[in-house]
C-alpha cells in the first residue's frame, strides 16, 4: 500500500486536499470519489530523489505544454473570463465549463486555451496549477489571484474581480492610446507632406531660381539640396524611415536607453502627472482585488508592481516592499518612496488605522480613475495648440523656403 495525495472538489465549489492510502493510483481516486469529492489531482508521496525527478519531468511537460497554446490578447483574456465566470456563477464544474468555451467560443485560439486547460484539469491538475504553467498566456497577476482564489474557495468571486480588473486594464489602456493617437497621426501626416515638397515641388522650382542669377537663401538652398537628394536617391527613403522607426524601438526597449526616458518623463509637467496616475490606477486596483481574495499584503505587493511600466516607479515600489517585509505600515513605506500620490497616501493609511484597507483601496481605485479622465481631458486641450503650432512652422517654413528668392528678385 502506498500514500497519495489528493486534490478534489466538493459540492464541485470548495478545494479540499488530504492524503489516502491505496494500492495505486486508480484505487486512489476510487477511494477519493468515496469520500464524496470529485478527484482532481491524486498523486504518490515520493522520496526526496524521486521528486526531484518528477520536477524535472514536469518542467519538460510544461514547456511542452505551453507551446501548444497562443499567445492571448487582453481582449481574448477579457472574453475566457467572462464566459468562465458566468458559468462559474451558475455553478457549473470548472470542467463542464471549459467544454462549453471550447466548442462555442468565437475565436479559435480560445477553443484551443480551453481544451488544453481541460485535459490537464481532468489528467489530476488544479486550475491554477494548470494556467501556472502558461504566465507568458496569463500573467503572473492573473495566475496568482486565481491561485488565491481557488485556496480560499472564492474562485467564482475571484473570476468576477479578475474580470473587473481586465476591463479597467483595457480602458485605461484605450484611454492613454487615444490621448497619443492625434499627435501620433498629426506627426505622421507632416512628416508624409514635408517628403512629398522636397521630392516633388522644390524640384520643380530649380531652374526658374538658376535661371535669377542670385544665390539663394541658406533656407531655400538647404531644402532644395535636401529635395534633389531625395528625388536622386529615392529608394533611400524607406531606408531612412525604417532606420528611424527602428531607432525609437531600440531607445525604449535598451535597457539603460528605457530607464533614462522612465526617469526623465517623471520630471515633465502634466506627462508626468499622466505616467503615475495611469501606473498607479493598474497598481492600486490589483491591490484591491488581491487583498479582498485574502493574498497576504506582501504577495499584494508583488503582484501590484507587475503593472507598474515604468521602471523608476517600480524600483521605488519594490523599495517600499522590502521594507514592509522588515515590518514596517504600508502607508509608511509607500510614502517614503514619495512617487505615489498624498491622497492615496491619506486613504491607504486611513483604511490600514480603521481596518478597512480594502474599503479604502477600492475608493482609492475611483479617485485614480477621475483624477486620470482629468488629466487627459488637459493633454487633449493642450495638445491641440501645440499641433496647430507646429504644423503651422511647418507650412511657414516650406513657404517661406520657396518665396524668399522671389521676393528677392522684386526688390531687386
């Protein structure tokens, strides 16, 4: 006889984990389905070296495993939680569950998440064992919470949070693009205008301004030159804007490139106002619903600083972890990082001094979000001057590049 371990559901709601003994593994879960759970993972209790094995098979099994699954979108995680949830609620098996998703899913890469995810559950996997083995699918938030909501047998609450959690990533995520989406198309557009003057009308004036007889203006000259070369060397073109395009790319993904402009868009008025509020909105929210799921405040911690984007404000954050680890309030250590705002301060240390930290996290959560709208109602305002002026230089620059030797030749 041998000792198993065992992971099962009962009332197909509550996790339960003990220990039986059987002759294998098939009396195992026999004996298990006896007790009134429903088996979800049994497995033998095994020596020190036998482990160690089994690590290692299971680590090649996990690699194996996650190949077979896509990479998933916001949107698509958005959409597997939602149906999962709503299912859950209704209080259908987390099995049963996945099989609907997995025949009548809209997108395929879902159908296939969900019979991946299926198989493992009924081979003996929990279902944050199962999604643990794809955090490049999933993240680390979402396993993690899911993790603390199938210990605590909140998966149903956990799911519904998670999904809150999805759809405030994504509208701060739509809220930031579209800010940067005008500017974004403006820039294009001038730069896509100021291609098609030199190459195509500076050209065209060269031989009426030869044909003056007078020198032109260093403005008028170095566009013209610009244009010649351009028109001569076309096939550069592209060269030149995939070698700028993939220039920018570089600066923000080089690591010491990408710290620099982290720290140097903190010291911008209003940018840098938007970059806190916009890490500190995904920041708070994930510590909300990880404190409500009962995750231990330093786990919350950790889970909140894997939103942060920009990397002073995570080091400054995983400053303030270290020392809440040391024991220090919350509060405290967050304020001493002096990167988070005071109101978020004032809130966070009033919910920690009554003991309602969740309460006040999730009031936290609202004032980011109005605080953000704000901020991005200014940009656009400002943004739309600042457009106009630089469109504006450039339509006077051009224009003035090709009237100077005219009106030069009047005054002559």
């Amino acid at each position: 006889m041998a000792i198993y371990n065992y992971v099962a559901l009962k009332d197909n709601k509550d996790i339960v984990k003990g220990k039986i003994e059987a002759a294998d593994l098939r009396e195992a879960r026999e004996n298990v389905r006896k007790l009134g759970f429903l088996p979800t993972k049994v497995y033998e209790e095994k020596g020190k070296a036998a482990t160690v094995a089994g690590a290692a098979e299971k680590a090649a099994e996990t690699n194996a495993d996650a190949a077979k699954i896509k990479s998933l979108g916001l949107q698509d995680r958005m959409d597997f939680t939602s149906t999962l949830q709503i299912l859950a609620q209704s209080g259908i098996p987390i099995i049963e569950s996945l099989m609907f998703i997995e025949n009548d899913a809209a997108k395929l890469k879902i159908r296939l998440v969900a019979k991946e995810l299926r198989r493992q559950i009924m081979a003996g996997s929990t279902f944050a064992d199962t999604i643990a083995r794809y955090p490049k699918q999933f993240g680390q938030i979402y396993i993690g919470l899911v993790r603390a909501g199938e210990d605590s047998g909140e998966l149903e609450k956990t799911l519904e949070r998670l999904l809150e959690l999805l759809g405030k990533e994504a509208a701060i995520r739509g809220k930031v693009i579209g800010t940067l989406m005008y500017p974004m198309f403006v820039i294009v557009l001038a730069c896509l205008i100021v291609l098609v003057m030199l190459m195509f009308v500076f050209p065209v004036f060269k031989d009426m301004f030869d044909s003056m007889g007078k020198d032109l203006p260093w403005i008028t000259q170095t566009l013209m030159d610009a244009g010649l070369f351009l028109r001569a060397y076309w096939f550069l073109v592209p060269l030149m804007i995939g070698s700028v395009v993939a220039g920018i790319m570089f600066l923000f993904q080089w690591e010491t490139s990408k710290n620099a402009i982290d720290d140097l868009v903190l010291k911008i008025p209003v940018l840098s106002d938007l970059i806190q509020f916009s890490n500190f909105a995904n920041f708070i929210a994930v510590m909300q619903v990880a404190y409500d799921a009962g995750v231990p405040i330093i786990e919350c911690l950790y889970l909140a600083n894997l939103t942060l984007t920009n990397h002073t404000l995570k080091l400054k954050i995983e400053q303030a972890t270290g020392k809440v680890q040391q024991g220090q309030h919350l509060s405290v250590a967050l304020r001493s990082t002096q990167v988070m705002p005071k109101m978020i301060l004032f809130m966070i240390a009033t919910g920690e001094q009554s003991g309602r930290l969740g309460d006040m996290l999730g009031q936290a959560t609202r004032f980011i979000d109005k605080k953000l709208d704000a901020i991005i109602d200014t940009m656009t305002k400002m943004i739309e001057p600042i457009m106009l002026i630089v469109i504006g230089s450039i339509v006077l620059t051009l224009a003035l590049a090709l009237y100077l030797p005219l009106f030069g030749s009047y005054m002559s």
